[in-house]
C-alpha cells in the first residue's frame, strides 16, 4: 500500500495536470515550447523538472516498436459537461464535471479535462498529425491514463467547432458558454482500437508512470479550424518525441 505522503504527491501531480497547472508551469520555473525555456532547456529550468532529461520513459513517442498483446478492454462513459474553455498559455483546454469515466478492465478513471497540440506530440512510424488531443483521467489514488486522438486534415468537425467558437484569444482567459454543453464522446474516433504504452506528462514536470492510450484511427477537422488553433497559440505546442527506450508499444 503506498504511504500517505506518496499518495498525496501523486495526487498533486495529477491535479496540476488536469486543473492546467502543469501546461500554464509550475512553481515560479517558467517553460515554453521554444528557444532558452524550450523542451531542449526543461530538465535545466528547475530541480522539479528533472525528470524532463533523466526519465526513461518520458512520453510522447513515435509509435513504431509495435507488438500484438492482450489488453483489458477500455469502455467510455462519458456525459455532457458545461463548456467553459481556458487558454492557459501552452493549451486550450476544457474541464470536466464529476461523473463522467472511463473503465480500463474493472479499473475507473474519471475524465478531468481534455486539451489539444498542434501538430500533434505522438507520431506513427515518424508521421505526425496537424493535432492531436489529450483527454486525462484519473483514478481514485491520483494515477493517471490519457487518451490521444489524432486528428487529420478533412471535412469541419462540429465538436471542435463548439470549442473553438468560445477559444479565448489571450493566455490567461477562459470563457464560458452557460447555455452550451459538449461530449467527449465526440471528440473520439468510430473505431476504438489504440495503442498503449507506459509514459509521462508530456509537459514539466514530466512526471512518469502515465498509461497511454492512443486512439489508432484518425478524426477529421478543417484545415481552417487547424489553423485558428495554431493561429491563437502562435507557436507549435508539441513535445518532441522521445526515446522509447527499452519499451514496447502494445495494439
């Protein structure tokens, strides 16, 4: 059983994740997606973002080191949240109301919130996507498991659309819509084969031991609503990939 202190640093790594603390920084370290405060520059920043440079199974990861195995089945029960979206500076992202999970076996992780990078952090086979989204859950000890969508270049995407539609354009705003809802459900792909592997926080301080999820089959969006999100961040908002090292990547 972990001790008590472990389970409250656990828990406190989670909730800087989903409440976007860990995308909008931590602490007084500042980060960002280029130049001296750069994903090359994250372990240096601060003590806490060490991990950043000395981890082993740091996420995202070019998904290409692909075995066959048998996983637990994962079931989604996902309902409709009111839609307030924040622009914390690295992400747009939306928060999730109680109640709404995911079952990995007979394991449950509630959905916390969901945000997106642009192009996308996971590749396959060295081929990127124009975006990417992250949808967190947490379990009841605060460990984590993240379902990626990839989303490539096609027809509008209505659910996208009612995000964006309410997209702040400066960091440090959210916006709320009190007469509109949205589902996660819709966010993801008809087809619900993933890959999983073991990883981390894609952002300082890249905290492992986060189960990964990616959603195989892609999701259109417009290129226009591709561009209106690049356009708001200013900068592409992706992780490089990292080494997989001596992991596999299970389908």
């Amino acid at each position: 059983m972990k001790s008590s202190k472990l389970k409250r640093l656990t828990w406190l790594v989670a909730a800087s994740l989903w409440s976007g603390a860990a995308l909008a920084g931590h602490g007084d370290a500042h980060w960002s997606y280029e130049g001296k405060t750069g994903p090359d520059h994250w372990a240096s920043l601060a003590a806490e973002f060490g991990t950043c440079g000395a981890g082993r199974n740091q996420s995202p990861v070019d998904l290409s080191r692909i075995v066959e195995a048998e996983q637990p089945p994962v079931t989604f029960h996902y309902d409709r949240t009111p839609l307030t979206v924040t622009n914390n500076g690295h992400s747009v992202q939306v928060d999730y109301a109680p109640g709404s999970y995911i079952e990995v076996g007979d394991h449950r992780f509630e959905l916390k919130q969901f945000h997106f990078h642009s192009p996308s952090e996971h590749e396959v086979d060295g081929h990127p996507y124009p975006m990417e989204g992250h949808l967190v859950h947490a379990d009841e000890d605060g460990n984590l498991a993240v379902i990626g969508v990839f989303y490539e270049e096609g027809r509008a995407n209505a659910a996208i659309e009612s995000v964006w539609n309410h997209m702040p354009a400066k960091a440090g705003q959210n916006e709320k819509a009190p007469d509109e809802t949205v589902n996660a459900a819709a966010l993801l792909p008809e087809d619900r084969s993933f890959y999983r592997y073991s990883g981390s926080l894609t952002t300082p301080p890249c905290s492992e031991g986060v189960t990964w999820m990616v959603m195989k089959q892609p999701v259109q969006v417009s290129h226009e609503e591709v561009a209106q999100f690049h356009g708001i961040m200013g900068v592409d908002n992706n992780r490089p990939v990292q080494p997989l090292n001596a992991r596999l990547i299970l389908e």
